[in-house]
C-alpha cells in the first residue's frame, strides 16, 4: 500500500530529492588516461569567439532561449544544419557569453532577440555548457 501523500498534508519543509542513479564505475587513476570511458579533454568546455555575418534579411541559422528570468543566461537551443553558424561551430548547448561586447549573462530574452536580429556582424563569445543549459529547458519554456 504506497500511497502518496497530498503535497498539503507533509510536515513543513519539504525537500524532493531526484532519483537515485548509479554512479559511474570507479576507475583506477594509472589507467584514466586510456580508458575509454574516462575523459580528460576539457578544452570542449573553454570559452569560444564565434563570429557570423548576416546580409539583411536572413536568418541567424540558430535559436535562443533562456534570458533573466531563468537565472542561467541565454543558450543556443537549436542549429540549423549546413547554415553559417553551425558551419562557424555554434552548437546545441552552448551557453552565450556576449554578442558584440554586450553581456548576455544577465540578459532579458527580448533583448537578446533584438540584439541578434539587428546586428549586421555578429562577434559571439560562447562556451558549452550542458549542464545548465539542461536545467535551462527544464525551467523555461522558450
């Protein structure tokens, strides 16, 4: 008999742990190195310079969300395969840093649209960040 109790009816505080999951085997530090599944390359998660040109009327080649209200910056949520950006390196994941020195770390999403739309030349700084950009779709719906 597991019933569930109503959310109303638990004794004040409640904490909702996530699901146990196993960790990964443990491996021995003298073979990481060679071991397939140990991955000491962590240059994919250093911050990049991405830079696009837009002639007037096309499209980025890409989609955002996220933004302030999120409190995890503005994520590329999509590519468009053979476009420029995704030929530039732009991936799904990516966390953006700044467009044209503009700080898109604490950014409003209607302003990053806007910035990005309107721009001519677009000097990108971004870094893969899938981690939040996981939490980023959990908590968003753009």
């Amino acid at each position: 008999m597991d019933q569930k109790i109503p959310y109303d009816d638990y004794q004040l505080p409640v904490v909702f742990l996530p699901s146990y999951e196993n960790p990964p085997a443990w491996i021995p530090p003298q073979e990481r190195v060679h071991h397939p599944d140990y991955n000491n390359e962590l240059t994919q998660f250093l911050p990049r310079t991405i830079v696009l040109k837009k002639p007037p009327g096309a499209q980025l080649g890409f989609n955002i969300r996220g933004g302030k209200a999120s409190q995890l910056g503005i994520f590329i949520s999509k590519v468009v395969p053979d476009s420029d950006a995704h030929r530039a390196g732009l991936q799904e994941g990516d966390q953006v840093l700044s467009v044209n020195d503009v700080d898109f770390q604490d950014i409003e999403h209607s302003r990053a649209v806007e910035i990005l739309k309107t721009a001519r030349e677009i000097l990108m700084r971004v870094r893969f960040f899938p981690y939040n950009y996981q939490r980023q779709k959990e908590r968003t719906v753009h």
